[in-house]
C-alpha cells in the first residue's frame, strides 16, 4: 500500500518537474522555507536535479532557482529580525536568561561568522532562526548578503547536483533515483550536524 503511494506520488512529480514552470516551485518553496520552515524545499531542489539528469531540465537553471529564491528569502528573514528587534530585545529585557541567550547568539554569529551561515544552511529550521538572529542582533548587512549569497549558492548546488548524478544514473528509474538523492541529502545533512554537535561537547567538557 505505502510503496504503491510512493510510487504515484513520484510519478506524478516526474510529471511535473519536466515543466518549465517547475523552476517557479523550486524558486517559490526555497523562498518560503527560508521564512516558514515547513517542508524541506531541499526536496524540490533534488527533485528538479533528477529530471535534469534526465534530460527534462537544465541544472544550471534548477540551481540557480533555488539559490536565488534561498537567497531572497535568507534576506527577508534578516529583514524581519531587524524590523522586529526592538520588541525582541525588550521582551529579552525582561527576564535575564533570555538576554543571556540573545547576547550568546550574537556573539556566536559574530566569532563563527559567515561558516556558520553556511553551516546553517544545510539543517532545516536552524537557518531560519540564524537568519532572523543576525537581524535581531544587527550583524552587518553587506556582511550577511554575501556570506548568504555563497551559502546558498553552495546549498543549492549541493542539492541540485545530488539529484542530477542520480537522474543520470537511474535514468529510466525516477522514483529510485529520487529517493537514493533525498537519502544521500538526509545522511549528509546528518553528519554535519552530529560533526557541529561533537564539536559543541568537546567545547563544553573543556570548559
């Protein structure tokens, strides 16, 4: 039952991301999910990469349509940080471990700087809330959109690519090519984070 909803569901977004206007979701889910973390928009990006593997669309433009739709939507969180700020910082006033949390989080971006964006990019929710943060704490702003525009260009590369080899090498096989790319972004994305997370222990046993 399960395998045969999978295999309809694949089907259909076969269908689909061999049309020109799939670039427009890729574009429009990246944006979005830079603000509202919903649905991994890795998935359309990987998506897009399979059928251009396949020969349904081009990769640069796939790439391109999702790091420039992370790129827009990476700023508009900033914007949003900066706009709300003033409330943030006065409802952090209130209690002293939130303003400890917010003064950390603002050190922390500016010691790690702009790895940690890229870092940050590749775990779903966290770049949300590192985006919003460089804004609340008034990090540069040509520093974020440069750093931002190398992160998500490398992200959506990253993405893309994953799906393009595995399109080519499955060609007549979407579904199983879909899911071996979208298993290599998960594990991936797993690793950097248990990495990030040893490194954090370390730092703390150290203390």
């Amino acid at each position: 039952m399960l395998a045969n909803i999978v295999t309809d569901l694949t089907n259909k977004l076969d269908e689909f991301s061999s049309n020109w206007w799939f670039l427009l979701v890729i574009f429009s889910i990246a944006l979005l999910d830079s603000v509202i973390p919903v649905v991994p928009s890795e998935t359309t990006v990987i998506i897009g990469g399979v059928a251009a593997g396949q020969g349904n669309q081009s990769i640069a433009l796939v790439i391109f349509a999702g790091a420039f739709g992370a790129f827009l939507g990476d700023n508009l969180a900033y914007t949003i940080g900066d706009k709300f700020k003033g409330t943030v910082q006065r409802w952090a006033a209130r209690k002293e471990s939130r303003q400890d949390r917010l003064d950390s989080a603002g050190r922390q971006i500016r010691k790690r700087g702009g790895m940690l964006l890229i870092t940050a990019r590749f775990i779903p929710g966290g770049r949300t809330i590192l985006t919003v943060s460089s804004g609340v704490t008034s990090q540069p702003r040509r520093w974020f959109v440069l750093w931002i525009a190398l992160a998500t260009t490398i992200w959506a590369s990253y993405a893309g690519l994953l799906g393009y080899l595995f399109g080519q090498t499955f060609e007549n096989n979407h579904t199983l090519a879909f899911w071996l790319a979208f298993a290599t972004a998960l594990s991936i994305t797993g690793l950097i984070e248990l990495v990030r997370w040893l490194r954090e222990r370390r730092k703390h046993a150290a203390a």
